[in-house]
C-alpha cells in the first residue's frame, strides 16, 4: 500500500472514531427524535456504497466492536446486524445497480437501515428466549417510529452530502457514451 491509501484510511478511521464518540457522549443524550440519529451507520453506508466496499466492511466491523463495549445488548447484537447489512446492501449493488446516484444510495441505505434492524431485532428475541438476555425487543408504535426516524436522518443527511460532492466531483457525474466517436 502506497502512503496516500495509508493516510486515506486512517483519516477515513479516525472520522469514524469521531463519530461514534459523538454518537455515544452527545446524539445518545438528546430527546427524542434526536436521539434516533444514527450517524454510524450513515457514514459506514456511504463508506460502502461511494467509496470502497472492502473499507467500509472493516469500519463496520471496527465500530461494531466498539459500540458492543458500550452497549447494553447481549453481545453481536450490534455487530452482526451491521455486518450483515453491509454485505446485503453491497450484494444488491453489485448485482442490480449500475451507477451511484442518490437514488441508489438512499434506496440502498435504507434497505440497509430495515435489514440492519431486522437481524438485531431477530437476534436479540432469539438472544432472549435463549436466556442470555433479560429483556426483549418488541414491535410497539415506539418501536416503528424510532425506525421512521432513523429513516428520515438517514435519508436526509446521505442527501446533504451527497448533492456537494456530485457538484464538485466528477466521479459522481453521469457518463455518456456516443457510438463512432473516439
């Protein structure tokens, strides 16, 4: 690896570093909707599906690990859901989507969110039936609405960031390509 992918990544890693200790000491402590802010899994979306598959699976898996120390949830209940997301919303990239526009990003990311949500919701019930857990999740309206939430944040800010960087990168822009012309 050449020092410019070094120093990339471990920018990259030290943002993601920011961001769950913001996540953790600041967002967790607000009222609600607020608090339904997910910025991780914002950025690790992004990661994945704009920047480097590869990368954003290592920094799903390094900030599972670390949210697991500071969660309450039995453990894997953090980290293989957003493993798991990761791995589905970069399969269903690879195989029907052909561009990273926004609408590909945000359908893709909130697939993500649901099936992120799905696996923790299934792993942490069968966490409990199993006894290793002392409570379980349950489907109530509180439920639904923190999902609606993480939706909306998740939604709202990949389209904040993302329009900027379409406009001033040209990675993003679409291509065209013109039969006879070389």
């Amino acid at each position: 690896m050449d020092a410019a992918k070094i120093i990339k990544n471990g920018g990259i890693l030290v943002w993601l570093l920011f961001l769950i200790f913001f996540q953790l000491s600041f967002i967790g402590a607000l009222a609600r909707p607020w608090s339904q802010l997910n910025l991780i899994l914002v950025f690790i979306f992004f990661v994945v599906l704009l920047v480097n598959y590869q990368l954003g699976l290592y920094l799903a898996a390094v900030a599972g690990l670390i949210l697991e120390v500071y969660s309450p949830l039995f453990f894997g209940g953090i980290i293989f859901p957003l493993l798991g997301a990761v791995l589905l919303i970069n399969f269903l990239f690879k195989l029907f989507f052909t561009n990273r526009s926004l609408y590909s990003l945000l359908s893709l990311s909130l697939l993500g969110l649901g099936v992120y949500s799905l696996f923790n919701f299934i792993y942490l019930n069968l966490a409990f039936w199993l006894g290793w857990q002392p409570f379980m999740i349950e489907l109530t309206g509180d439920y639904f609405a923190n999902l609606g939430w993480q939706a909306f944040f998740l939604a709202l800010i990949l389209t904040l960031v993302f329009i900027p960087l379409r406009l001033f990168s040209r990675r993003f822009k679409s291509v065209y390509l013109v039969e006879g012309r070389r």
